[in-house]
C-alpha cells in the first residue's frame, strides 16, 4: 500500500484559493494543522478523506492549541467528522 505525508494543509484557507486535493495514494497521513477554523474542521477533513481509503490525523496547533480548543475538545471534533 503506498502512502502519502503531508502537514499544514490549512483547508479552510486552501478552500478560498480554489486549490483542489488530487490524491497520490491509498493512506493519507496528516500530521497537523487540517484546518484553521473548528466550525470547518470536520467538513475539511471529510473532504480529504473520501478520496482516500484510510487517513490517519494527528492534531497539530491549529487544530487543537488555538482558541477553539476553550469551546471543542478533540473527542468533540472526531465524533462530528
């Protein structure tokens, strides 16, 4: 199975550019920052995830450590994707 890594993706900003997710593989593998905003983080990450057969996330600052975290835990987030 082939995977692909990547970090930083910021949907949420690459949404506005138009920019569009062409997958290179089977696994995704995000290490941090899906999304900028906790109101389109889950959305962010079920777009990516369908054109994949497995993705695997772990958090990195802009999902867990900015201001959202006060109101969204990351229990809260993955139960809403």
């Amino acid at each position: 199975m082939k995977f692909e890594l990547t970090s930083d993706i910021h949907m949420d900003i690459q949404r506005e550019r138009g920019w569009k997710w062409e997958p290179k593989a089977e696994l995704l593998l995000v290490a941090g920052d899906v999304c900028n905003s906790h109101r389109q983080w889950g959305s962010c990450l079920k777009e990516i995830a369908a054109k994949y057969q497995q993705v695997a996330v772990c958090f990195g600052n802009h999902d867990f450590y900015s201001t959202w975290r006060l109101t969204v835990t990351q229990e809260d987030a993955i139960a809403h994707m």
